[in-house]
C-alpha cells in the first residue's frame, strides 16, 4: 500500500505544526518556571498553600488545579512512590525549578511534577484551540491559522512581568474553549467548560458575557435570558459555596491597590521599563514601556471599523469591565490580569498584522517607489 502523493505533505504539515507548537509551548512553560514557577512556600499563595487549600483569599478560592493534582495522587499506589523516589528527588530535570531547601519529599515533588504536566497539557491544548478560533474568524487563510497562534504563544510570557499562577494557563484554555463552543452552538461543550472555567478561576464567570454578546441577536430574547440565567446560577453556586467553603482563610494582605498603581502610572520612569523575561541580562519592555503600549495599541486600533465583529464585541465591554478591576486589584502593569479579553486582544492582532502585510508589495519591500505602469 503507497501513499497518495499529495499525502506527504498533509503529513509534512500535520507534524510540523505539533512540533512547532510543542516547542512554542516548551518556551512558554520555561519562561513562567524560570520566573516564578509554582512559588514554592511562599507564605500567602504558594505552592504548598495552594495544594492544601490555606491560601489566603481570593487564592484559595481557585481550586481546580489542586483538586486535579491531588486526584491524581489519590489514585497512585505508595509502592509507585517508592520505585520512583531516585528519579523524583534526585534525577529529574525538573528539580532545577524546585525548591529543595524546605520541606521535601517524594510526595511533594510528585505533586510538582504533576503540576508541571499538567500545564503543559493545558498550553499544548490552548495552541490548537487558538488555531481552530482563528480558521473560524479567519477562515481560508491556511497561514495565518498555522503560524498566527505560534507567533501570540512566543510573544504570551512579555505578560509575565510580575509572574503567573497555576490557574493562568487553564484559564486560558477554558476561555477559548468556552468561545469557541459559542461560536459553534455546541451547548453541551459549552456547559462542561464553564463550571470548570469557574472553578478554576471566578473571572471564568465572564464566559456568560460572552454568550450574551455573541448571541443576543442569534436567540430569541425568552431562551436567551433562559442560557443566561442557568449560567449565572451555576457560576454563582460555584462562587458562593467556595466563598463558604474557605471562609476561615486567611485575608489578604492589600485588597485596594488603586492608589499604588496610580502613582505607577504616573510615574515617568514607568515607560521605559523592561524586564529580563526570556534570558537574564537582556531584558524585553513591560507591559508599561512606551514600545509595548504603542505596539498594543496599534494592534487594537489600526483599521478598527474593519476588524471582525466577534473580536469587537469581546473586547470594548469586557475590556471596560476589567479596566477597574485592574486598577483596584491588579498589581501595576500585571496585565495578565486582562486574561479574558487576551482571545479578543489576539484576533484584532491577527487582523492588523495580516493587513499590514498584505499591503506590503515588492516595491514598499525593497524601498523603491511604485513603478508607473505607463512608463
């Protein structure tokens, strides 16, 4: 049996993006490891807080990650532990993100590792989840569906200014997910990821909006006021019972930051700050710097009136919901707080750049002025 010849290729392609996307994904998971990684025990949030639920408040409330680690650990066997202890305490790869100095043991370095995998897995699926958004957005433009979710991956840690969670790449998973089930009518998909999305995270709520946008004008206003108020009630209960549930965690340090960021903002030296994300020494501009905002804004506005409706609509009202939230409770330029407006951020990207390209001809390339066609 031969393969047709026009099968090459489709194989060539199929296992060069899973390459190239599994490699995007290596950069990203290192880049947050190398950072902060899991915050080991630091003493409000980190890991060990984190995987026994006494994080201090709103930490603790962000369960999912915990409960699929210590589900899983549940299921292995003891003698499991003791064939892997060589590899888990001394061998692994890994270990050069741990902090080994605390308390450590095989247990915990399973659960790290875990962490770890799962993750990656969480990234690795959100790669291809951002690719099928953009076909959808953008059908027939087989390039840019390819190469366009790379491109946002490798560029995803200049929001790792100030670290990440173990509940950002989920999050970002069960967002496009979850808009990705909207566009697709798939209801059943749809109601799976949204308790997730809540579970791991309250902000996942904001999926609800979503459905409200992208559908107001699809559904009669009975039935939608029907999705809308079950999803409320589920995102809700979810809120309220974990709400009940960690109580007796501790509160945090600073809840209003809003005058801190504002004298961030304000301050002139702001604007010119980098920070050494990919390798030490040689730093790329925070979210603040003067390069990031000019590059970001001209991403959003170039030829808004031209961008696609659905990246339009998840973007102006959620993006004006987060804009106090971010000023109250995130931490400077921490944009990676404005996780749920990233889908929206990335297809108005996709949109400028692919314009600006395709404006290019050979002449504006090579820098020579356009030939006249009657000379």
């Amino acid at each position: 049996m031969t393969l047709k010849s026009d099968s090459w290729p489709r194989i060539f392609r199929r296992l060069f993006l899973i390459l190239l996307y599994y490699v995007a994904c290596l950069v990203v998971l290192n880049t947050y490891m190398d950072r902060h990684g899991f915050r080991g025990y630091e003493d409000r949030y980190g890991f060990a807080k984190m995987m026994d639920y006494t994080a201090e408040k709103p930490f603790c409330y962000r369960v999912l990650t915990p409960l699929v680690v210590n589900g899983i650990m549940e299921l292995i066997p003891d003698r499991s532990f003791v064939k892997l202890e060589k590899d888990l305490l001394h061998d692994s790869g890994f270990l050069r993100y741990a902090d080994t100095t605390g308390v450590w043991d095989v247990k915990i370095s399973a659960r790290q590792h875990l962490t770890y995998l799962y993750l990656f897995l969480c990234l690795f699926a959100a790669v291809f989840f951002l690719r099928y958004l953009t076909g959808l957005v953008y059908p027939g433009n087989a390039a840019l569906m390819d190469f366009a979710p790379v491109i946002a991956f490798l560029l995803y840690p200049l929001t790792f200014a100030h670290g990440t969670h173990m509940y950002d790449f989920p999050e970002l998973l069960f967002l496009l997910a979850g808009i990705i089930f909207i566009l697709k009518n798939n209801r059943l998909g749809y109601y799976l990821v949204l308790p997730l999305a809540v579970i791991n995270k309250e902000t996942g709520a904001i999926l609800a909006l979503f459905f409200l946008l992208l559908k107001y004008k699809e559904i009669s206003r009975p039935r939608l006021m029907v999705h809308l108020a079950v999803q409320l009630i589920i995102a809700a209960g979810i809120i309220i019972y974990l709400r009940v549930l960690f109580s007796d965690n501790p509160e945090p340090m600073l809840a209003n930051r809003l005058w801190s960021n504002l004298l961030f903002w304000v301050n002139p030296k702001s604007y010119i700050k980098v920070y050494e994300s990919y390798a030490p020494l040689l730093g790329v501009p925070r979210p603040a710097n003067l390069i990031f905002l000019f590059l970001a804004g001209f991403a959003v506005l170039y030829k808004w009136r031209e961008k696609p409706d659905i990246a339009r609509k998840l973007l102006i009202i959620p993006g004006l919901v987060m804009i106090p939230l971010f000023l109250y409770y995130g931490y400077r330029d921490e944009i990676r707080v404005f996780a749920p407006i990233f889908p929206a951020f990335y297809l108005c990207a996709v949109h400028t750049v692919s314009t600006v390209y395709r404006g290019l001809t050979p002449e504006k390339i090579a820098g020579r002025a356009p030939r006249d066609p009657a000379s």
